[in-house]
C-alpha cells in the first residue's frame, strides 16, 4: 500500500510540475498575414489579441471576414499551446526512463 501511495505522490508532483511549464509556456499565432495576432499560454489562455488597424478599417466593410482572421488566429494559438502541453509531458515522462516513453 505504501508503494501505491508514493506513486500516486510521484504522479500529483508530475502533474504539478506539468501545470507549472503550462502557464509560463506563452504562444503566438497570427492569422491574415499578420492582421490578427493572438497569444496565449499553454493553459489555452487567451493573454492577448491584437487586431492591426488596417485589419480593423477593412472591417468597417466585412465584419465577417475579421471574425474569421479572429477565430482562425486563436485557433492556431491553441494548436501551439496543445503541442507546447505533449512536448512538456513527454519530456518529464521521459525523464522517469520508462518503456515506450
């Protein structure tokens, strides 16, 4: 029983660890050659969106459009933040030596 209890304490400390590398790995993506540019942390945490004026004008037109470069940027934020969270949890995985990691 002790066993079970110090792998489980060893498996909370993992994902603490995991956690942490999370919210300090920051991300950026950007979308309609650089209109929209989003960042965000590797909790999926949107930090921040940045809408390039001239982006912002040409909404005055095509709202649609601009939503979509909104939406396509944030998106792409949270592909990076998703690879960011496999690379972290495969690097401590790792790190344990076991089989197939």
């Amino acid at each position: 029983m002790n066993k079970m209890q110090e792998m489980l304490a060893q498996a909370q400390q993992m994902q603490q660890t995991i956690n942490q590398r999370l919210a300090g790995s920051i991300v950026e993506a950007e979308a309609g050659g650089g209109a929209v540019k989003a960042r965000m942390n590797g909790r999926k945490e949107l930090l921040s969106l940045t809408i390039a004026p001239s982006a912002a004008q040409a909404a005055a037109s095509d709202l649609t459009l601009l939503e979509d470069l909104i939406v396509a940027a944030i998106n792409a934020c949270a592909r990076k933040a998703d690879d960011a969270g496999k690379s972290s949890a495969a690097s401590i995985m790792g790190s344990l030596g076991l089989p197939g990691l």
